[in-house]
C-alpha cells in the first residue's frame, strides 16, 4: 500500500483574515480524502503561537485554552522537514532584537528568511519580503521598473520547458528581435553564476542549458555595447539616502565570477568619472526603482551605461549588497559621507522605524457577530 501523504493545513494567523482562513480551512480539512492523506492540521494563533492537535481548529474558533495547548514550531533546519513540539523547558533561550541578514541569494535574500522574520515578529535590516523577492527575480522586477519609466534593457524570457518543446522558435527569436551578442541568465540568482554572454546561435543554445541548471525561468537581453557599469547605494525607507555613483571596471569580458571575487583584478573607481547630468538621472532613476519595488532599509543599485552613447540602464537593485568594508556598497555611502560603522547604526535605526511603522497596522478585525463559528 503506498504510504498516506501527510498535510499540514496551516490556518488562522496574525490576520484580520483570521476568521476567514478558519472557515477556509474546515472546508479544505473536510473535503481532502482521508484515503490518500493524513490531515496535520496546524493553526495559527491571533498573537502568532504555533499549536497543533486534533482539535485545532475547534481550538482557534473557540478561542478557549489556547495557552494550554502545547506550543509547536516550524524550523527552518531543512533536515527536520516538519513542526515540533516546544517542551515547556526551553533549554537556552537568547533575546534578538534586531536581526542583520547579511546572506545572498537564495533562501536568504530573497525574501524567504523575511518571511521567517515577520512571522517571529522579530525587526530585521533591509527590504521586506516583497521587494526581496521581487528584487531577486530579474524578470519580474524589469516589468516593475519599466512600469515605471525607468530606461531598461530588452529583453525576452521563457521557460525551460517552453525551450525544450520550442528550441527553434526561441533561437530565432532571440536572432531577430535581440540580435548578438546577446546575455542569458537564470531569472533568480546572483554574484553572476550561470550567465553566459552568447555571440551567436550555437552559444546561446548551450547558454540556455546552462542558465537553465539554476531557474526555470530564463532571461536573454540585448547586451549593451561597450558598457560601463555604474552603481549607486541607498539607505533608508520611505526617503532613502543616494550616495554618489562609483564605477567598477572589470577584469574581464563582463563582470563574471572571476572578476568579482577570484581574480582580485577589478578594480572600482569612487565617485564614478561621469558627466553629472548622467549621474543626477542615474539617482533618479535609483530613487524610482527603489520605489517601484517597495525597497526599504537599503540596497546597491546597478546600471549599465552605454559608453559611446552614454544610455542608461537599470540593470538591477540588490537588496543584500557584499558587505565587506571594501565593498561597494560602504565604499559608495562612505564616499558620501557615512563611515561603515555609523551606516551599521543607520541600517539598525532604520529597521527599527520600519518595524515600529508596522507595529501600527491592525492585524486583526474583531467582526460583529462569531459567523466563523459554525
Ligand atoms: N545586457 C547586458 N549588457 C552588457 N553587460 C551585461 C548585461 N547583462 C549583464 N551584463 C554583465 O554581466 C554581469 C552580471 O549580470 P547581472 O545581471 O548583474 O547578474 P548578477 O545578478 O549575477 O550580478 C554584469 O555586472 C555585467 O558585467
Ligand atoms: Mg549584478
């Protein structure tokens, strides 16, 4: 007999929607085939505790007991795969106040460590889980900042699978509309991996590959002849800070992984030796995609410029910029002004005043009648 597949139905939640989700879930708890699935039900308190029994929900639409019920969280050990009880002793327990992600890519800046962060209620340095995420995926951003108004570099994507079934269609797209050469890239990722820069068909076919390795979603743009590649810093929320435009001159054909961190080649050139209109609208253009995103706490934004034609381009915002004292991202502020010690203190004031705006919100709504209850 194949094993029964075990789900946990997650409900309830810090949410105004509270009521809502309980309903929801009883419905979905009812309706899976006991046959096929063993129900976890797990449930959400108004205040975020974790509890689950049998009986959960009847807990949460009561809203008797619900301190006798054992706690239970969700770890984020990847090895655990599964909710554990916490035994009235906690063995050790340190308070944080404010948690400093310095973590790239993947599970960490792109908004799933955010959300672990909200869900603990716990104030945390840089953007939240949507511009996170929104920020880590190449695609999607470009379409937020060429909403709006800001200079972006064409573009076409597709699927993997899409590839596979379409190979010709594709490659002669990408011929006619992008030309060569042309860059592929993986939609999530980072520090350059898995980006080739493709100078005819053949290339392009095996670069999809490539790229395909780390995305489902795959991103090929028109390169941008001779560019230069200028990037500003910020910091803060809702009006955040734009230091001035450094530029970074790369070992290599294109800023790969080599040149970024192996071959210590690179070098950077602080403020950037650029006309000031350029610099002035790059700026501009920061403080806009930083917007567009919903970005807070900071961020490296990233432009190609054209060197004979001086275009701009946003290319990306990184919201979890390097971070060593010789990074470009404390090098930028530093030239503006801010010390790597106090932009510490800044990053930390502005989590705090981002956490503090939040804590405003309602996040419950107490309805007039208990509808939820039958
Ligand atoms: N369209 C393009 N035209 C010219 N150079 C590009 C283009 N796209 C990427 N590059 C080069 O590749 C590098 C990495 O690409 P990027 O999109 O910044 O990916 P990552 O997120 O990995 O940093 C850039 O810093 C630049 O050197
Ligand atoms: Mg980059």
């Amino acid at each position: 007999m194949k094993r029964k597949l075990k789900i946990g139905v997650l409900f309830g939640g810090r949410s105004a929607e509270h009521e809502v989700s309980l309903v929801s879930a009883t419905s979905v708890i009812n309706a899976l085939d006991k046959k096929k699935y063993d129900v976890v039900p797990i449930g959400i308190t108004l205040d975020g505790r974790w509890i689950s029994s049998s009986d959960t929900l009847e807990v949460l639409k009561s809203r008797k007991k619900i301190n006798q019920q054992p706690q239970k969280i969700l770890l984020p050990d990847p090895n655990l795969q599964g909710i554990v009880e916490i035994f009235s002793k906690i063995n050790s327990k340190e308070n944080i106040d404010v948690v400093l992600p310095v973590l790239h890519g993947t599970f960490g800046e792109d908004g799933t460590v955010q959300g672990l962060l909200e869900l603990a209620n716990i104030p945390y340095v840089g953007a939240g889980v949507l511009a996170s995420s929104v920020a880590m995926d190449k695609i999607v951003a470009r379409r937020l900042y060429k909403a709006a108004g800001i200079p972006v570099i064409p573009d076409i994507w597709f699927l993997w699978k899409e590839f596979q079934v379409n190979k010709k269609y594709f490659l002669s797209q990408v011929a006619s509309e992008l030309g060569f050469p042309c860059f592929v890239k993986p939609a999530n990722m980072g520090s350059s991996v898995g980006i080739t820069k493709a100078h005819n068909s053949s290339e392009l076919e095996g670069a999809v590959v490539l790229a395909a390795n780390y995305d489902r979603k795959i991103l090929v743009e028109k390169a941008v002849p001779n560019a230069r590649e200028i990037e500003v810093s910020l910091l803060g929320n809702d009006n955040p800070i734009v230091s001035v435009p450094g530029e970074i001159i790369s070992s290599n054909e294109f800023y790969d992984y080599d040149a970024k961190y192996v071959d210590g080649k690179s070098t950077s050139e602080i403020p950037a030796n650029i006309p000031k209109r350029i610099a002035d609208k790059i700026k501009e253009y920061a403080l806009r995609g930083y917007k567009a995103i919903d970005c807070s706490g900071m961020a490296r934004a990233d432009f190609l410029v054209g060197r004979d034609s001086n275009k701009i381009y946003l290319n990306e915002l990184n919201t979890i910029p390097g971070f060593t004292s010789i990074s470009m991202y404390p090098k930028l502020l530093e030239a503006s002004g801010i010390p790597y010690p106090k932009l510490l203190d800044m990053l930390i004031k502005v989590a705090i005043e981002r956490f503090e705006e939040k804590s405003k919100l309602k996040t419950a709504y107490r309805p007039k009648k208990d509808w939820y209850k039958n």
